[in-house]
C-alpha cells in the first residue's frame, strides 16, 4: 500500500504489514521468535490461577461441541497475499494441559475456541463456527437461508456458506441480516452473494438503524492509529505457538482477506419491531451505543430461540477496546441485557454472534443475569471509588468481581478485562484528567525520560534496580521503570532486551487474549523493531467502494497539516461525474470543511471525476500529478492552485513506534 493510503484502510490492511528487520539469534533458552523461557514466578503466578478455577467443569465443552455435524480437519482459506488468512491447523498445539508461558484460564478457552465445523443449534438453526473471528448463523426460511452475520471476508463466507451446503443441501441465500456495524459481521457478504445477484434476486438486508453510517465511519478518522493498535491487540506479528498468539479469548483471530458491504435494503430502529422474513417471524430489540453503534439482538418466537447478537458473549467484552474506539456505555450496555430478560424470557435456546449457545430456560436467564450485573457492577463501583478520590489506576488495581460473577467462566476477561473497563467507566464520565494538577500538562516520555533516568543514578543504574526487580518477579514495575530508560537510550540493547523479557513474563501471566498479544507484541518489537507497512488496498477495496464520500472527505479533513494551511483560503468544487454528486471543499483558518451542494462559481478549480477514481485518488492507487494529464479527470480553473491544495494533507504513518521513542 503506498505511504499515502487512505486512513480508512489501515485498521483492516494493517494486518497485512510486514517486517523488514533481521530478526536477531534468539538469546539461550528463547523460542524461535526471541521470547524468553517462563520465570519460577510466571509458573507460580499461573498455578495458582488454575487452582483458583474449576478448570476441569466440562459443561462449556460438552455445550461447543454439542449439534456438530462435520468439521474441516484442514480448514485453511487463501486470501490475496501469499499467506493464508485462516489457518486453524496452526492452533493444533492447543491441546492437552496448559504449558507454563500460557494463562491456564486463557489455555481453557483457547481450546474451547479451536472447536470448530458446521453445527445444529436446534430445529432450523445452524450455526459455522471457527471459520472466523465471529459466527455465521444460517436460519432456515421458506425459500433458503437466513444469512445472520456474514463473517469478516470474502473468502472465509464463501469457505462457510460452501460447506454448510455441502451438508445441508443447495439452497440459495434468500436474506441477510447484519446484526451489527463492526466488520467481522458484515464485512464478507460478497463471499455469500455477489451485489448482482442480491439487486436481481431482491434479497433482503436488514441491519440496524444507522448501520452504514457507523460501519464505514469509525475507521475512516481514526483508522490509522487503530490499524497500528490492532495489530498489537491481535498479535498480528506474533507466532502461533505457546509463547505467542494462542487465542483473541472473543475467537481465534480476525480473517483479514477481502472486506466488502452491502447498503441495508431495510433498518430496523425500535425494540418491539417484527418482520416476517423468508416466512420466519423476527422480534427485534434495536439496542445501540451498547457494544457497537449500531446493533441490534432479535427473538425467532416460534422457535423460542433468542440471538444476542454482541451484547452478550462467552467472556467480559469491552467497554474500552485496546486498539482504540469510542468509550461505550456500561449502564446502557447492562440496561440491553435486563430489558432482554424481560423480552424474550421464555427463550429455549441462545445463540450469539461469537462462541456457543446455551439450551435451557433457566440456563439462559441465569447466563444474562450474570452478564448484566457484571456490567452493572463495573459501572456502580467505578463510580462509587470515584466519589471516594480513587484515581483510575487505583480503581483498576482495587475492583474485583464478586466470586458470585467472577467465577462464571463467561464473565472472565478473556477480551475485554475489569481493569481496563473500570478505566473506561472513568473515561466515559470523567475524562483523561483525575484531577491532580501535576499530570495536567506533563512532560512528554521522551522529553521526561532522560530526566527521570538522571534522577534515579543513570542508566547503569537504572539497569541493575531493574534487573533485581526483575529476579523478584516484579514485572509490572520493571515494565514502567524501564519505558523510561529506553525512551532515554533507546539504542540501550541490555535494557531493551530486559524490557522485553519482564513483556513476555506478563503476556504469559495475562487471561486476557488482548493483553497476552499487546504485550508480547511490544517484546518482539523491543527485539526486532517495528514492522514496515505493506498492506494491500485492494483488501478491502469494495468496501470503500460504497462508503459515502463524505467519509472520506472527513478523513482529509484530519489529515490536513492545519499550520502550513493557517494562512490559506482555497475553495475546490468536487463534481462526481458518474453520480451526479457534487461537493463544495472550502478551507480556511488551517480548517477544511466539505458540503453536498452545486458548484461554486468563484471557486478557486473544479474537479470532475468518476466515484470509482475519486477513490483511487485518496487511497494512493492512483497518483495526481499523472491523473492531472489524463482524460479521466476534468479540471477547470487553476490546476497549481489544486495541486497547492493537496500538498497541504500529510501521508499518515501505518508504522509509528510504540515502545520506543
């Protein structure tokens, strides 16, 4: 992808980025990637969390593997690059006892996550687990499927629908039902019917009120520092092995092949609301700002089978995702859960849109009770330390579960976590700032770092206080000292390479799937540097495809380098030949605004291109000054005028170091 892509694309090309850098010879005793051998103290650590836990309760196995009709002992899909997206043969060495680099609670539901096929959840319900991060649920209409979350890409939907056919029989697709606007439940609708066949045949979409604003909306204007955060969320360098990626604790991993979506035929914007699709009565529970902006659960009465969709899962989700989103609402978040027992508590059968189902009346509610007070309980008891003076951190290290929820094994932080969801409560009501004066304007870490190492005796020093800490097991400790001394020496190779170890030691400590990756991300990075960016736009180019211009307009708006444009004024009509739209770009007071409106005569040029290459233009595929020469693109007025204008937005970074300077 060129240095100038387009920020929309980086969360999902991101994950393509290689790395240019030899990796160094791994150090005695290291794995083939340079992570360090588990301390005793790591060992100790992670044998008391599996005395804590009744890791031998097999309910949740018998539970994932329960209606299995067949799986893939091979399932491996092919995405554009040389390596395959989905490759679930790399997770066979999960099996047996948990080795020591490995969170036992984590391991548990690593294994419970590897259990994958086409499987029967009940009367007209089927469900393809393990071909991707999410599920996709194939409900059984008068005509053909009932497509419930297509999964993340071409390539692993059409692996899924191909297989599901293969065992119960060609049907067409005769629907398809978005539950929500995050990309691994939208993002391969083209692997199960292309966009012509959809028009032609009429095959209805439904999704949530506000589905495609928020599906192409969230990584346009943050998408490439969320692209830079992901790929340590999700381990994306990381091997899969017993000391790297093992388990995202929502799922194996994200397939990122190609992404496209498909513009909602119908909405639905209000609980209560039924629809009678494919002959199958839907009651709806329209449920947004919960887990995503848009979102929605629904009810199949007849069936007495209840889709929850994201809201609820098999582990504590997010209230603050680590690569970065919008903070959600916990209260509301719990809220959606209650009003669901409420509405649809005589369910037999739950499914959702990761994990297992659960069969059973009392089982269900039990299940959603326990879901929403944790929430709940999260939420009253941030806020009950903040009135106390608690500061984020110290709520974080303070706040534990009570053992009525914490020992449910759905309740565990295998994605999301207590800790960081407690800081997210805080964020959402409070803000960044805890109202100490001292850390309202702080020094930067790079400007700080030197001064602190001066403070503590020098970097030798420094070295050998963390290197005893370190023999204690005081990891967390010789993490934050250390951030110092590489920030101030950042070509100190000794204190890297302890940096990294005290890393691994905490990514095996980790239950939480996020953690484990974002911490031995940051010590193969210590190790082998940062990663190049050589991501494919063509990944993901369908879904740029039909995300609204204005979209993209606002992500130029960010990457405007506001103090060369303070002093300009410059007005570009944008007119979209093949659409009929047209834009009015107006920048002033190093700000760019954008409206849907005619052309205005006294503008400074006029552009008139297709919305195909528009797109090409903003994402790098095609070059300015070039298209400038061609046919394909129209300019009147000044074309130095217009290329001193486009000079004025920065090509974003996919590649900015994290744990260095």
């Amino acid at each position: 992808m060129p240095r100038g892509s387009l920020a929309a694309v980086s969360l999902l090309a991101a994950l393509f980025a290689g790395c240019t850098d030899q990796a160094p010879p791994p150090a005695p005793g290291a794995d083939a990637q340079g992570h360090s051998a588990p301390t005793a103290a790591t060992i100790s650590v992670n044998r008391a969390a599996a005395k804590d836990l009744a890791l031998d309760d097999t309910r949740d196995f018998e539970d994932a593997r329960r209606g299995l009709i067949a799986s893939v002992p091979e399932l491996v899909v092919a995405g554009l690059g040389a390596a395959p997206i989905w490759d679930m043969p790399g997770y066979a060495f999960i099996e047996g006892a948990a080795p020591d680099s490995v969170n036992p609670s984590l391991w548990r539901q690593a294994k419970l996550n590897n259990i994958h096929g086409l499987f029967q959840v009940s009367e007209g319900i089927y469900q393809l687990r393990g071909f991707d991060l999410s599920n996709m649920t194939l409900i059984e209409g008068e005509q053909g499927w009932i497509v419930v979350d297509p999964l993340t890409s071409r390539e692993t939907a059409a692996r899924a629908l191909a297989f599901a056919r293969e065992h119960l029989g060609e049907r067409p697709v005769s629907a398809i039902i978005f539950t929500h606007s995050h990309v691994d439940h939208f993002g391969g609708v083209l692997g199960v019917a292309s966009a012509e066949e959809i028009a032609a045949r009429g095959i209805r979409v439904i999704a949530p009120e506000g589905f495609m604003e928020e599906a192409t909306s969230e990584n346009m204007l943050a998408g490439t520092t969320m692209g830079r955060r992901a790929a340590y969320m999700y381990g994306q360098h990381l091997a899969h092995a017993p000391r790297g990626h093992v388990d995202t604790g929502l799922g194996k991993g994200p397939a990122f092949g190609s992404a496209g979506i498909v513009a909602p035929t119908e909405t639905v914007g209000r609980t209560g609301e039924e629809l009678v699709i494919d002959g199958v009565r839907f009651v709806f529970q329209y449920t947004p700002g919960s887990e995503a902006p848009a979102e929605f659960t629904f009810y199949l009465p007849e069936l007495k089978a209840f889709c929850g969709a994201e809201i609820v899962s098999h582990t504590l989700h997010n209230l603050y995702t680590l690569r970065g989103a919008k903070v959600r609402d916990a209260l509301k978040w719990s809220g959606y859960i209650d009003e669901a027992i409420h509405l649809f508590g005589d369910a037999q059968v739950y499914f959702g849109s990761h994990h297992w189902p659960l069969w059973g009346e009392a089982r269900i509610t039990d299940f959603l009770q326990k879901q929403r007070d944790t929430y709940r309980y999260i939420h009253d008891q941030t806020l009950r330390l903040a009135a106390l003076g608690r500061t984020p951190q110290q709520i974080a290290d303070e706040l534990e579960l009570p053992a009525s929820l914490a020992r449910e094994f759905a309740n565990r932080g295998y994605y999301g976590t207590v800790r960081h969801n407690a800081k997210a409560v805080y964020q959402f009501y409070f803000g960044w700032y805890d109202a100490n004066p001292s850390r309202l304007n702080p020094l930067a870490p790079a400007e700080a770092a030197p001064r602190y190492v001066e403070f503590m005796g020098g970097g030798a020093a420094v070295l050998a206080k963390a290197q005893a800490s370190f023999d204690k097991g005081d990891y967390r400790w010789v993490a934050e000292v250390l951030t110092h001394l590489v920030f101030a020496e950042p070509d100190n190779g000794a204190a890297r390479e302890l940096l990294a170890r005290a890393y691994d030691q905490l990514g095996y400590q980790a239950e939480s799937g996020p953690w484990r990756d974002a911490y031995l991300s940051g010590a193969w990075e210590l190790r082998h540097g940062v990663p190049q960016e050589a991501g494919d736009v063509g990944a993901v180019l369908e879904l740029l495809r039909n995300t609204p211009i204005e979209r993209f307009l606002d992500t130029m708006a960010v990457r405007l380098d506001g103090a060369k444009a303070a002093e300009r004024h410059t007005v570009i009509n944008l007119v979209l030949s093949d659409t009929g739209d047209s834009h009015v770009l107006e920048l002033a007071n190093g700000v760019l605004h954008h409206w849907r409106e005619p052309p205005r005569p006294q503008a400074d040029a006029t552009i008139t291109v297709t919305h195909a290459l528009f797109i090409d233009l903003l994402t790098g595929r095609a070059g300015l000054r070039e298209t400038l020469g061609s046919d394909a693109l129209e300019v009147d007025g000044s074309r130095v005028e217009l290329l001193r204008f486009f000079a004025l937005f920065e090509q974003p970074d996919t590649a900015f170091p994290i744990v260095a300077p």
